[in-house]
C-alpha cells in the first residue's frame, strides 16, 4: 500500500495509506495544545483530503487534548471556530461512502472537543476525559461544547455552568460519543479500519462494533441525579 508520513517533528501527523487517511496530535508531553499551528495542520489536511477522490476514510486520533493555547488567543479561536465549522459540514461525509472516525484515549475538553463531538463516528476509552473547564473560571464554554445543549433535561446548563467532568462511559451514556473500546484494544481497531481500506459506513459500523463493549455509568454518576439536576439547573437566571 502506498503510504506518505510527514516528518515527525510535526504537531501533527499526516499518513496516506491507500483509500485511508490518518492525522495524529504528535505532541502528547504538551497534551496536544490546541495551537494555531496545529489548527493550521488539520485543517490543511482536511481541505486537502477533501478534494481528494481516492480518500475514503479520515482517522483522527488523539491521546491527550484540552482546549485553546494561549499564543495568539484572538488568531488560535477564531480558527479553531472555523475549524470545528468545518469538520461538521465536510462535504465528504454527506455521503455515505466516505467516513470520519475519531479515536480519543484522552483529554478532550473545550474547543478540542470539537473533533470529538458529535460525530457520526467517535470511539472513547476508560481513559478519556471530557469537560468545559474554561466554565469554572467564568470563561464562555468552546465552540467544541456547544453540543451539550441537546442533551436531555437541564443536563447541558449543569456542565456549562460547572465545567464538570464525563468518563468514557458516561460520553456514551450521554450521546456524546458512540462507543466505547477498551484501551488495550484501540490499536487493533485501528489496524481493523486501515485494513478495510474503504469508507463505507456500514462496513466502518461493523468494524468499530467489532471491538466495543457495552457500558453503564458508575452508580455515582452525575448522569444518575438527573432529577436533582433538572430542578437546580431549570431557572431563569443562576440567582434562580
């Protein structure tokens, strides 16, 4: 299979493999800070790819993700609002025979977020860790968050407003995540989805499906106070 991987000391990876198409945040020590350089990367991969026939399937994989940095704060939002923009209105995977799958094993939480949630495709691990932290300190929550509105009852007010965290097993109890796949695991999904080499979704389903386990939240799970929270979250105003 022909295969093209960009220089390592990139912050993020590029690889062609056939119909399959891979982009990994390379910098985990740092958590893969969401830079304008690295903004910049994926989206030049992704307007790339999207002109590209013979891309079929796009792989994203993260192992350590929070929010914005703070180099050029102005520059690095309003490109990570364009970017999550355009990941949900990828001309690609308005058709079926194309698929965007991400893989995160890590922190994904503000404007990060957005690469996670809330795709058709998105596989979370007993290491993945998702929250609006910039909400605890009084910021307004990313562009990677906003999802959280469609969530049933006064849920979504409860983590803007708190910036509280969800486990992998509550992402997928929430609908903000579609599966679940055991850490020691996730590499052979991988390899699973580069073997198919093809983006049909039914085909990409089954794979995924291949390797997911079935999950419940903890029972001290927030996502188990639902009531309470509808009740202290449902007022007009934080004063009640």
């Amino acid at each position: 299979m022909a295969q093209e991987v960009v220089n390592s000391d990139e912050v993020v990876l590029g690889e062609e493999i056939d119909h399959v198409r891979l982009m990994t945040l390379n910098k985990p020590r740092h958590l893969n800070v969401i830079s304008s350089k690295v903004v910049s990367s994926l989206a030049e991969y992704l307007e790339k790819w999207e002109k590209d026939d013979k891309a079929e399937l796009v792989i994203i994989k993260v192992a350590h993700e929070p929010s914005l940095a703070e180099d050029s704060c102005l520059e690095v939002a309003y490109r990570m609002y364009w970017l999550g923009y355009h990941i949900h209105t990828y001309k690609k995977t308005q058709n079926s025979c194309y698929q965007y799958v991400a893989l995160v094993h890590g922190i994904s939480m503000g404007g990060g977020a957005s690469l996670m949630v809330p795709m058709k495709f998105s596989v979370v691990t007993e290491k993945t860790v998702f929250a609006s932290p910039e909400a605890s300190i009084g910021f307004h929550t990313d562009c990677g968050f906003s999802y959280v509105s469609h969530l049933p009852g006064h849920l979504g007010e409860f983590f803007a407003l708190t910036g509280a965290r969800l486990n992998g097993k509550e992402l997928v109890a929430a609908g903000l995540a579609n599966h679940f796949v055991p850490l020691e695991k996730l590499s052979d999904l991988e390899k699973r989805l580069i073997s198919l080499n093809s983006g049909d979704e039914n085909a990409v389903k089954a794979a995924i499906e291949e390797f997911a386990v079935e999950v419940q939240p903890d029972e001290e799970s927030v996502l188990n106070k639902q009531s309470i929270i509808d009740e202290c979250f449902s007022k007009d105003t934080s004063q009640g």
